[in-house]
C-alpha cells in the first residue's frame, strides 16, 4: 500500500461509523468519475487515429483550402435557411 492510500487508511479509521458512510459514497463517486475520465481518454485517442484514415485518398492541391471550405459551406447553409 502507498504511503498517500496509508493516510487514508488511517483517517477512516479515526473517523466515526456515521461518518465513514458518506466518505464512502463520495469515494463511490469519485471512482465512477475516474473510471468515466479513462473511458473519454480512450474515445479521444481513437478520434485522433481515426481522423487521418482517409489521408491516401486527399487531393493534396485541395487539403489547404479544406478550412476554408467548410467556412464557405456553413454561411452558405445559413443563408439558405
């Protein structure tokens, strides 16, 4: 056990029952966020490898004009609508 999980250990054990009840839930939460944060972690590195699957298909004259693009493409479907 680390040195920090020890500290813990030994507040909860310094603490009332009644109390270590609501220690525990947000400790429940706190690992339900952490184990949600590793899952986010894990989706944004797939996007990031995803992104460049298309590659060997870009027209490399158009790639520096693709930000421009889709500028253009959203004024013009706001115009429309």
């Amino acid at each position: 056990m680390t040195k920090i999980k020890e500290q813990a250990v030994e507040i909860l054990l310094e603490l009332p029952d009644n109390k270590v009840v609501t220690v525990i839930e947000i400790l429940k939460g706190l690992q339900a966020l952490c184990n949600q944060s590793e899952k986010w972690a894990e989706k944004t590195e797939t996007a990031a490898n995803v992104m460049g699957i298309f590659n060997k298909y870009a027209n490399l004259n158009l790639v520096p004009q693709e930000k421009e693009a889709w500028g253009k493409v959203v004024k013009e479907k706001h115009a429309v609508h």
